[in-house]
C-alpha cells in the first residue's frame, strides 16, 4: 500500500464518470487500497446500484466510507472505497443531460483532487469524463480540464498562468502525441505554430520522459503542411518556424528530429522509430491515436507539478446511466498515473 492515495474525481454527475469509477473498483479490487474517489456520495451510490448489487452490502457490493482528508484512507476496512466529498451534497441530476448542477459539481471535484494533489497530500490526480457544455453552463472559465488544472497550479505557485505552460499528450498502446495547441479553433491552431510554442512542447515531452525512465527519449516533431512542405511548395512554415526549433532543441540536447511528414510519422512512430510525436494542432496529434481504439487511451496533461491523467473518451450521455459503460480507459488512466508517480 502506498504512503498517499491516487485520487479520482468522478466527473460529470449525468455521465459515465461515476459510472467506470465504480466498475474500475469492482473489477480491480484491489485498487481500493490506492485510491480514493472526490465527488459527491449520492452520485456515488447510484452508480454503484448500476452493478446490479446494493451498495454496502455484504456480497458484491462496493462499501462506500466518507472520508474528510486523504490520509484517513490508510484506515479503511479492507474492501471499503473512500470518498471525499466535494461541495455540498447533492440530488444526483437526471443522466444524459446537460445542467449548470452538474457541471458546478463536476468542477468541484476537479478542484478539491487538485488542490490536494499540489498539497502533497496525494500522489496523483486521474479525473474521469467532463462535459465542456455543463462547465459552461455552471460560469466556468475553463474549457477543459487542462486550462483548469494550468490556472490553478499557476495560482498555487503565484504565477501567471503563461509562466506554467502544459501540454496535453494522449497516448494508446504503441503511439504517443503531445500538442503544441489544445482546444482553440483551428485558425487560431495555426497561428500558434511558433518556433518557441514547438520548443516549448518540445522540451515539455523531453522532461516528461525522462522522468518516467526514458534516458534519451526520441521526439519526432511533425511538420505543419501537406508532406511538411515539401521544400517550401506547400508552405514555408516547416523551413521558417518548425525547422529551427527542432535545430534549437537538439543544441540542447534533445533527440528531436523533423520535421517530419505528418502523414506518415505516426505509423513510423507506432512502429518503433520514435518513442512520441509532437504535433502541431489538436486533431493532427488526436485522430491517430483515437483511431487505435478508445478503450485503452490515456490523457496525461505534462508540465503540472503533479501527475494528471484520464481516459481518452467524454461522458457518454447516451449510455449513461445503463450499466454498458467500459471502465478500460479509466484503468489505464489509474495504471498510468500510478506509474508515473511515486508511491
């Protein structure tokens, strides 16, 4: 058992996230001994009737144990699930449907699992499905959990958010992406392509890598244009902005090379040549990874001063609520956090 807990926020309270944290601890029983949930407990236990079995029953079910700090896990009954509640108790919100109740309770729990992971009080965060438009609704000013996790690690440090820069990599069993751009519109994406924005992402995926073993990482970095450029033909972002920032990554150090064809580096990356992509926009780095299958994607957001991961899928409105929700991801979310942090 490890000295600290790997937290779980339970995501959007009308989607699968309650829903997979629940399958995950009953299917893998003995992560209830690492981790321990955030969220709200009612929500909790109507996802745990999903199981077919009463929650805190004696057979089969998941004992759910409130908890009011993390290091009170360490005393739970073998067996028993620990939760801490994240704002006010709540009237668990109809499933499937968007609600300002939902997203408000949502961003609680990612903001308690934060708090506490930059407190030291937790080895890892892994936050399962959120939906952008409850966030919205709720007065969030955050459209994901990557903008939100960067403004309060940057409040925690008291600095401004541009002075803790991350970067959102997603990950499947043989391909790994980081992007230079997240959730902007793809105009904008374009505009971010600089050569400090990809030196940046650059030497973001170097120190990530390194730090989980890796003692030279091979960083192949994708070019912008149709066959990146080709010489100037198809744009000259490649030769001006991509260019140099490879060359500026190598002189210091760094396995980077490129630009690279971004039509082709993903399959020489998945079959060995590299160990991850840096991609210059979202769905450029996304779409590949995506494609090998949800079920075992993982999203870790590099550059927080503490481990954040979560699974490659949203919230599933259409099956929430109906018990067919796979909790694949979501372990290899937990999987991943666990070894990229220590116990």
């Amino acid at each position: 058992m490890a000295s600290r807990p790997v937290l779980i926020s339970m995501g959007d309270p009308a989607g699968i996230g309650p829903e997979i944290v629940m399958r995950a601890l009953r299917e893998r029983p003995a992560l209830r001994r690492e981790v321990v949930v955030v969220g709200d407990m009612a929500t909790l236990r109507r996802a745990a009737r999903l199981g077919g079995v009463a929650p805190d029953s004696a057979e089969g079910g998941l004992v759910l144990a409130g908890l009011d700090e993390p290091a009170q896990w360490a005393g739970l009954p073998r067996g028993a699930v620990g939760v801490l509640q994240a704002g006010e108790a709540l009237a668990p919100p109809p499933w499937g449907q968007v609600s300002a109740v939902a997203g408000h309770a949502a961003a609680a729990a990612i903001r308690l699992g934060a708090q506490l992971a930059l407190d030291g009080r937790a080895r890892a965060l892994v936050t399962a499905p959120i939906h952008k438009e409850a966030l919205a609704a709720a007065g969030e000013p955050y459209p994901g959990h990557t903008e939100l996790l960067q403004a309060l690690a940057a409040q925690h440090r008291g600095v401004p958010v541009e002075a803790l820069p991350v970067r959102m990599m997603l990950s499947a069993p043989g391909l790994a992406t980081v992007l230079v751009s997240i959730h902007v519109p793809l105009r904008e994406a374009l505009a971010a392509v600089t050569t400090e924005g990809v030196l940046e992402t650059v030497r973001i995926a170097d120190t990530h890598f390194r730090r989980t073993g890796l003692a030279r990482p091979r960083i192949a970095v994708a070019g912008l244009n149709p066959h990146a450029g080709e010489g100037g033909l198809f744009g000259c972002e490649e030769i001006e902005v991509i260019g140099p920032a490879v060359r500026a990554a190598r002189d210091l150090g760094i396995e980077a090379s490129g630009p690279h064809p971004p039509d082709t580096v993903f399959m020489r990356a998945r079959q060995g040549a590299f160990d991850v992509v840096v991609a210059m926009y979202h769905d450029q780095g996304l779409i590949p990874v995506k494609l090998l299958g949800l079920e075992h994607g993982v999203n870790t957001t590099l550059g927080l001063p503490f481990v954040r991961t979560s699974p490659d899928h949203g919230t599933a409105f259409d099956i929430a609520g109906t018990g067919r929700a796979s909790a694949d991801s979501l372990l290899a979310a937990i999987d991943a956090a666990m070894a990229a942090s220590p116990a």
